[in-house]
C-alpha cells in the first residue's frame, strides 16, 4: 500500500465570549482562518469554554483528534493594542472574575506537582515580525494572566513535554486585542478591527510554521 501523506494540521482555538462581552475575537479570528492553507498546512479552529479545567479537557480531545503539527491557543487581552505571542505560561491558576462555570480559583496550581513554568516553543520574535511586516501592531508578551488564558497556554505547553509528544509538535499561546465595537463606550481603549487581526494572525501562523529558529533579537521590558 502506498503511504498517504496528510496535509499538516494546524490546530487553532479561540475562546467563546467570557465576562460582559457578547463576542470575543480569539473566536471569530480563528473562525474565520478555518480551513485555510498557510505555509503547507491546513488550519482547522475549535472553540474552547471560558472555564477553567473543561477547556483543558476539551483541548486535551482536539490534540488527539486532530493531531496537529502545530498549535496556537488565541485569547482576548481587553486594553492591549497590539497582537501579543505569549512567551511564558505559569502554574497557577488566580481568578479576578469567576470564570463561565462561576468558578473562581485562586492560588491553585494548572497542574498540581508539575514544573512552575513553561516557555512557548512557538518562534515569538519572528512572529512579532512578521506580523508587523503585514503593516499590523505586534510586540511579545511576558505574561499570560492568571485566568483561563494561562491556564490553557500552561494545559497546552504540559501536553507537549510529555514523552508522548516524541515528533515535536509546537505550541504557544497568542492574546489579540478587542474589537472596535467592544470599546465604543470606553473612550481610550485600545482595540483592532477584526480583518486586521486575522491579516496580522495569517502572517504569524505562517512565520510559525516556517521558522525553527527563533530571531535573536530583543523583545525585553524593564517592568
Ligand atoms: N481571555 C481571557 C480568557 C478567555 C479570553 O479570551 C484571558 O486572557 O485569560
């Protein structure tokens, strides 16, 4: 029989809407990239719930599922105005507002007795660039949260260092701002329209599929 090769999945989540919001872009910038081809693979979008511990479960079934080559967690960060890839998740799991099962964690761990923290292995310097070679606002970010955002980033980075991750599937996570129509009574709120998002998320997909080797530049902040 000859062997059949599979066009490599890239497996993209979005969040359903969380708090008082009625939308939340991670979902509609991963809706609308559902199916398309970039780099030699093929996006396919799972929403996630807002709720800590079953988002986990429910990414835990899209990996095995889908087996992807490749996974990007998208989150909102309400009062960011650039596309931020994250670049570390922690083990903790620290609740402001009651996730949408009204649970609210405080100071538990993601993943009780594992390592404090996880890098992303996903290439964020050249994702920032390229992302701004789009002409769309991209910067690293070196913090995640403390909410479900984080708590799936660290479920994700968990995943793939186990054994069991033995062809090195990459992953990380990446906040995108909030839509124009989300801040329309928030005078000086940040947002971004939603093409522009996705224009800005094609590009760093397609960094990320095609960079094994980070940039070696400088993304540091002082605080
Ligand atoms: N943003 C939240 C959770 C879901 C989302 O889209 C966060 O940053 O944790």
């Amino acid at each position: 029989m000859t062997p059949t090769t599979r066009t490599p999945t890239i497996l993209l989540t979005g969040f359903e809407p969380f708090d008082t919001d009625p939308v939340n872009p991670s979902w509609e910038i991963a809706k609308a990239l559902n199916g398309e081809h970039i780099a030699g693979g093929v996006v396919h979008s799972v929403q996630l719930p807002c709720v800590f511990g079953a988002s986990m479960h429910q990414l835990s079934a899209a990996l095995r599922e889908h087996q992807p080559q490749l996974v990007i967690c998208l989150g909102l960060a309400g009062g960011r105005s650039e596309i931020t890839p994250e670049r570390v998740a922690i083990n903790i799991d620290d609740a402001r507002i009651p996730d949408n099962a009204d649970a609210q964690p405080v100071d538990a761990p993601v993943v009780p007795g594992a390592p404090s923290a996880y890098f992303s292995t996903l290439p964020i310097k050249a994702m920032v660039q390229a992302v701004r070679d789009a002409g769309v606002p991209a910067a690293v970010s070196n913090t995640a949260g403390t909410f479900v955002c984080n708590h799936i980033f660290y479920a994700l980075m968990h995943q793939l260092a186990q054994p069991g991750n033995a062809s090195g599937v990459r992953g990380g996570f990446v906040h995108v701002p909030a839509l124009p129509e989300q801040v329309t009574g928030k005078p000086g709120t940040p947002s971004m329209a939603l093409a522009t998002q996705v224009a800005g998320m094609r590009a760093a997909i397609a960094a990320a599929m095609t960079t094994h080797k980070d940039l070696h530049v400088n993304a540091g902040q002082l605080h």
